[in-house]
C-alpha cells in the first residue's frame, strides 16, 4: 500500500501540463526515432540530452522526456521491421520473422497494429512490476557495504554485453578503455594528477556526457558521412491494408502477449540481459507453446506480438536495477544513468528516500507515456512509416547541431567540443572494428564508484583482498558476475546465429 500510496503522489508530479507536454514529444520523437533504422533507443536519448539540458529542464521534466523517449524508441523499432525486415534496433530482429510475412501478404496495418498494441501490453504491466519491485530491492541494497558493492559493479561490467555478445574479449576491451577514461583527474584520495598530461582541462576529469554524445551521436553522423547514403526508404512499394486489429487476432494473441510480458519482465531485470534476450525468449517460449500448426515465421500474429510484448516488458524491467541499485539493466539504462548523475542524483537504495518526487514522478509518467504512445501509433502508422521515406542528408545536420549546440550549452566550452569530435571517431573506429560502446559509457559512469569502494573496503580489512568476498551476498554476486560473463561464449553463438537468420530471410528454427 505505501508504493500505490507513493505513486499517488508520483501522478501529481506526471499530471502537471509540462510533464505532459514533455512526455507527448518524448513519445513521439521517440517513435520517429526507433524507426529509423540503426538509430535504436540509446542513440536516441544520448542524442537528446543535451537538448534536455539546453532547455534548462529539472531532473523530473529530464527524465520525463527522457524515458519517453526510450519507451517511444522500443515502440518505433517494429516499424521498418515489419514493413522492409530491416530491424530498427536489435529487439526488434525477432518482430521480422513473422511481421515481415504479414506485410507481404498485405496485412502490414494489422502486423503494426498488433505490434504496438503488444508493446502497449509489454511496457504497462512492466511498469508496475517496476512499482513493486524495485522498493524491494531498495531493502536488499541496504545491506550491501563496499565489497558488495565493488562485486555488483564488477557483475554489471561482466554481464553488460548479454548473451548476445559477438566477442567477450572486445567487451574486456571496451571496459578497460571506459574505466581508463574515468581515471583522468585529480586522484580523489591523493590529490594528484593522473594521466592530465600536465593540460588543466583534463585536471576535473572528462565529462561523461561529453563521451557519451561523442561515441553514441557523433559517430552516427561519420558512419553517414563515409557511407553517403542520403536517400530515405521506400514503403510505398508496401501496402498498409487495414489498421485495426480483428476481434479474432485480439483474442488469438493474448495469451502470447501475457506469456511474453512475463519472460520479458524477468530478463530486463538481471543485469546485461537486456531487451534483446526478452525477445528472443519471448518468442522462442511462443513457439514451442504455439506453434501447433508450423505457422511461425509464416506470418503469425502470435510471432509479433510475442517479441514485441517480451522487448517493451524488458526494457521497463531494465530499469529496476537501475533506480533500485545504480546499476544499468541495458546500453539505454546506462545513458539514462548519465543523466541522473550529471543532475547530481545518485541512484540506488537512497534515491527513493532522498528523491521520491523524481522517482515516483518518472515512474507515474511512464504509465502516462504508454497510454500516450498507444494513442499515438493506432491512429498515426501511416505518418510514421513516411518517416522512413525522410532522407538521411536531412536528419545527420540535425543530430551534429543538436549534439554541438547542446554539448556547448552544458559546459560553454571550446575544449569539450573537440574532445567530443575525438570521441566521436573513436566510436566511429570501434564500430567499424565491432568493438561495443556501451562497456566504454558504464566504465566512464562507475568507474570512480568502484574505485571509491574497492578503496574503502581495503582501509577497513588493512589491506586483505580476500575482505572483498568475506560475506555470502559478495561472494554471490561474485558467482553471478563470472556465471555473466562465461554465458555468452556458451551460449552466444546460439543466440547470434538465430537472431541473424531474419535477415537470410530464412525462417527461426528454435526447435
């Protein structure tokens, strides 16, 4: 009764005209985002937090926009999935294997409709999975002294890449370089100088928004620029037919939609797994249940509205860890993590003692964005799929400006523009050796944490590394963190090679 009590009071927070106001754009900036393809949800929030902070907006309006904008991202992906099996992220890879046999059939309408009315399903019940459980975890957390939490950042480094990582050791990589960069500055226990190459600008460290908006947005515009591809897509070749849902499919996919939400719910929750594994869960669960009649990946509304039920349920369950205990459940969560802390909020066990507004607030006006964004794609597929015809010469400028102008604004500096043009190439190297970006963002965000904590447990014990798996919940953790990380080269080559196969236009054999 307190939660439902504390999100009472959230509702007045997420009620006021500006958060609805913020929410409708997130949403709908969101959408349009997702369906572009190769964007995704984390390009999507990384690139509109500068634009957050040039409008000088406070934490809760931040977040706000923020989330709905992630929330909209995992909506839009199914977009061009369905209509031209191009995935707009990597949840929605699963949403190809029978939404693009629909649209070819020509029930593109009826596939995008079922898919949002899935998503709806998928994020609504997530969220208040988010309600009850992540109060839960805030009375675990508190148990956890620096050695515990040194081995919870050591699991979310380990299980950051998911199952589906295509290397482990590019992971290690990445991780190292990210924790390399937190360790520019001014050593907080000694006070001297590490790797500042005697520049004063290096002295207060590199900002993490600025790495952020280098690797993630930069790189985007210089993928486009070395692949002159300025041209949009054409969906017209694709007709829409009808945008309803018959009474018949509704009932046919509810049980799916139930099923999925679950399953989606419970991987976005542990650390690494992420929307991706949800939907492929949710779709492989689907099909040994449903597929009596060998229909899957033939055009089966159950096969969209299971993925797209298990990624929208994945990303709500993302965010548990993420408010409840500081560690991101996602690449999206952990540019979201950036923004609490460049607004001086520390999440974690205190944050709902010491911020309830925020946090309720956000967790009240994700319910609003759902009901929002499932008014907005019903009645609006047909102008979201023109978004694909929008030429990307158009839509690059804009993401420099913005990334520009908004980095500019957060620091009024010269320096950190060319630190973000240099972080910009890096990401755009990395892509190109298939090196992940979202190890580099969690090592910059907790790398000064871990260090403070593994610091502070070696004070207590004088100096005893074995302090540091003393208790039964450290050396659990510790065993979930090796467990994280050994799964994908187990089970990675599995997973990959039946997420890839949409793209054959083979059709998914999880049998």
């Amino acid at each position: 009764m307190e939660a439902l009590s504390s999100l009472g009071d959230g509702f007045l927070v997420a009620l006021s005209m500006q958060s609805l106001l913020l929410a409708a754009i997130g949403c709908l900036l969101g959408t349009i985002i997702g369906a572009l393809p190769g964007l995704g949800p984390s390009n999507g929030v990384a690139i509109l937090i500068p634009l957050a902070f040039s409008l000088g907006l406070g934490a809760t309006p931040a977040l706000i926009l923020l989330t709905s904008v992630y929330y909209g991202a995992m909506y839009g992906g199914r977009i061009s999935s369905i209509l031209l099996n191009i995935p707009g992220d990597e949840p929605a890879m699963m949403t190809c294997l029978d939404g693009y046999p629909m649209a070819r059939a020509g029930r593109a309408g009826e596939a995008l409709a079922i898919s949002g009315i899935a998503s709806f399903v998928g994020a609504f019940f997530a969220t208040w999975g988010l309600v009850f459980l992540a109060p839960q975890l805030v009375d675990v957390a508190l148990l956890f002294g620096p050695a515990e939490y040194f081995a919870l950042f050591a699991l979310a480094f380990a299980t950051i890449g998911g199952v589906a990582a295509s290397n482990q050791m590019k992971s290690l990589l990445a991780t190292g370089f990210g924790l390399l960069i937190a360790m520019i500055g001014v050593d907080q226990q000694t006070g001297v100088t590490r790797f500042s190459f005697n520049n004063v600008h290096f002295y207060d460290g590199i900002d993490f928004l600025v790495v952020i908006v280098g690797l993630f947005a930069l790189s985007e515009v210089f993928i486009f620029l070395e692949n002159r591809s300025g041209g949009g897509m054409d969906t017209d070749s694709v007709p829409l037919g009808r945008t309803t849902v018959t009474k018949r499919d509704l009932i046919e996919t509810t049980p799916a939609m139930a099923r999925s939400t679950v399953v989606g719910f419970v991987a976005g929750v542990l650390p690494g797994a992420g929307a991706s594994l949800g939907s492929f869960l949710a779709y492989t669960l689907e099909k040994k249940v449903s597929d009596k009649n060998k229909t899957f990946g033939k055009g089966d509304p159950r096969g969209v509205a299971a993925p797209e039920a298990g990624n929208n349920a994945a990303a709500g369950g993302a965010l548990v860890p993420m408010l409840a205990l500081g560690v991101p459940g996602s690449g999206t969560t952990a540019v979201l993590l950036s923004l609490l802390l460049a607004l001086n909020i520390t999440p974690g066990p205190l944050l709902f003692q010491q911020n309830p507004d925020v946090v309720w607030g956000l967790i009240a006006a994700l319910f609003i964005a759902n009901i929002m964004l499932l008014a907005l794609n019903l009645p609006l597929i047909k102008l979201f799929v023109k978004v694909l015809q929008v030429p990307t010469r158009y839509l690059m400028p804009a993401v420099a400006m913005i990334s520009f102008v908004g980095v500019y604004g957060i620091s009024g500096s010269t320096f950190d523009l060319l630190v973000m043009i240099a972080f910009g190439v890096i990401g755009w190297l990395f892509r190109k050796l298939d090196i992940p970006l979202v190890p580099i963002i969690l090592g910059v965000l907790l790398g000064k944490l871990m260090e403070a904590n593994l610091r502070r447990e070696l004070t207590i014990s004088d100096g005893d590394w074995w302090a540091l798996v003393d208790s039964p919940l450290a050396i659990g953790i510790w065993l979930f963190a090796i467990a994280g990380f050994v799964a994908p080269i187990v089970l990675g080559r599995f997973f990959r090679v039946k997420e890839k196969q949409p793209f054959d236009g083979e059709t998914l054999d999880t049998d």
